[in-house]
C-alpha cells in the first residue's frame, strides 16, 4: 500500500479541489470548493458551454454565479460516493439572515437539480454570525461546514452550536508562525496549525462533541501525516499525489480514547467576541473573507465584461 492509502485507514479523505479530472482520478470520499476553488475551475475552459447554457438563462449576476457553482457541485457528485461542500456568498459572513437565506437558496438549487441535498455541506466562515447561521439550518437539517477556521474560540462556538463539520486551516496559521517568528521552516512538532487541530481534536473528543473535524490547507505532506487519525482531511490534488507516491509508514496520531467528560458552558456572543476579535489570528478569519470576496468579483467579471 503506499501512503495515501495507509492514511486512509485512518482518516477520511477528501479532495480540496474543484478540477472534475483530478477528482475522478483521485476518487476521494467527499470533496471540498470554496470561491477561488470554484473560480479556477469555472474560468479553466473546461466548462464554456455550461457557462453559455446558464448565461442564456438571464439571471442576475449573483443568482448566475450561485447555479454555476452548484452546476459544479453536482457534476463533482457523479465522482465521489459523500459529500461536496459549497460555500455561501463570502459577502454575507457578518449577517446571520443573508447567510441563511444564501444557503438555502443553494438547497433550492441543488434539489431543482435532481440532487440528494443531504449529500450537501453548506460552507459557511465561523464568524459569530456565521455560526448561528448554521445553528439554524443544522435545526432544518442541512449539514454545514464551517470554514476559515483558525482558533480554539471558533471550535469551541462551532460546537455548541451543534454544526456538522469545521474546517481548521493548518497552513494559513503556519504561514503566519513562519512571518511572526521570522523563520523559513517550522519543526511539525512546533507547528501551530498542525498543534491547533490536535488541541481541537482533543477538545471535542474529550467532551463528547458530534461535530467533525477536517484538517484544511495544507502546505506538505508531513503536517498531513502529523494528523492521521484526525475525522476528515481535505488535501489539494498536487500533495494527494504526493502522497500517492510515497511509501511511507503511517501510524495514527489522533485517537479518541472513549474517556468524556462532560461539555463545557456554551459561549455567549460577548464572549466570543471579546475573545476571538482581540485574537491574533483572527486577523486570518478577515483575510480569508476578503481573499473569498475577492475571487467572486474576479469571477464576476470575466463572466460579465
């Protein structure tokens, strides 16, 4: 067996990617999209005669932009057995109704495509309200993945409110060690981003939490490995081959040991707030939504100038 496969018998697998070639070669349980994902699939000229056919449509430009990513997210379903994760407009990540409404707008869709909507995951930024969006279509029954997710603060909220999937990013936050302590590499046994999924692996596991943890944004293969055992890990097609190619032992690093204690208090919005806003990595979670923005404006208008 090589690497990947050894990794899978300990962690599910999923591809953090929207090239439908590179999914139906890896053939990964779930897959994973998010704007700039979705962006370069959509302007890769692999889709043109989708993009006409739903252009023809006349929809407004957003309404446009949210069926072309569900278009994708049903054709990366005829690749995978799970789940695909689509994200909500990046724009509404400070307003609780708007998110909301965007997702289920995205529902909608997906059932207007023929699609078994419980093998969507709407992705949505762990911003507070962000977090309370998904409380709520958790309660209508629509599994959420809560992204751009850098501290404990986050997870801690995330779990009270009972979401089906976070997604910590473990290179962003290595990207930032690396800056902070000006270092060109960082030990994994000092690497925060791999440290801080394990810390939230323990914390869940220790207190009997349901919701799932896939480990995101990866830089190498060692922090993947650093991780085995950890619910779900999304992995970029270049490192997934990567680790295709190896043959590298594997051994589990994450293990629930059964031993719970009970939960801890749910955190209040004050509490949130006055923790994660004065968090230095929450400087990540802002620049993440704007990077997210971002790649929707420059899809925007290369569909439509």
């Amino acid at each position: 067996m090589n690497t990947l496969t050894k990794l899978s018998q300990y962690t599910t697998i999923v591809a953090d990617t929207g090239d439908l070639t590179a999914i139906a070669r890896l053939k990964p349980k779930d897959a994973t999209t998010n704007p700039s994902l979705v962006t370069s699939a959509l302007l890769s000229g692999e889709h043109e005669k989708l993009i006409k056919q739903i252009k023809d449509l006349s929809l407004d430009d957003d309404k446009t932009i949210d069926r072309l990513t569900a278009e994708l997210g049903k054709q990366i379903l005829t690749h995978i057995d799970g789940r695909v994760s689509t994200e909500v407009d990046a724009r509404h990540s400070f307003d609780t109704n708007k998110t909301i409404k965007n997702a289920l707008e995205f529902i909608e869709l997906y059932d207007k495509l023929g699609v078994d909507t419980s093998r969507i995951l709407i992705k949505i930024a762990a911003t507070w309200q962000g977090i309370q969006a998904a409380k709520e279509l958790e309660k209508q029954g629509i599994g959420c993945n809560l992204t751009l997710l850098f501290t404990d603060i986050q997870a801690h909220a995330c779990a009270d409110a009972g979401v089906t999937l976070i997604s910590p990013f473990v290179g962003r936050i290595t990207d930032w060690q690396k800056q902070t302590q000006q270092k060109p590499t960082i030990a994994i046994a000092d690497d925060m981003g791999v440290n801080s999924v394990k810390a939230i692996y323990h914390f869940y596991k220790q207190h009997g939490y349901t919701t799932e943890i896939m480990g995101a944004s990866f830089r190498c293969v060692e922090q993947i490995l650093a991780l085995a055992g950890c619910d779900l890990l999304t992995i970029s097609p270049a490192l997934l081959d990567e680790l295709a190619s190896m043959n590298t032992p594997v051994s589990r690093q994450l293990i629930d040991n059964g031993n719970h204690t009970p939960k801890t208090p749910v955190m209040t919005m004050t509490e949130f707030m006055d923790t994660q806003n004065s968090h230095p990595l929450n400087q990540l979670l802002l620049s993440g939504i704007d990077g997210f923005v971002k790649a929707r404006v420059a899809l925007a208008n290369q569909l439509f100038t």
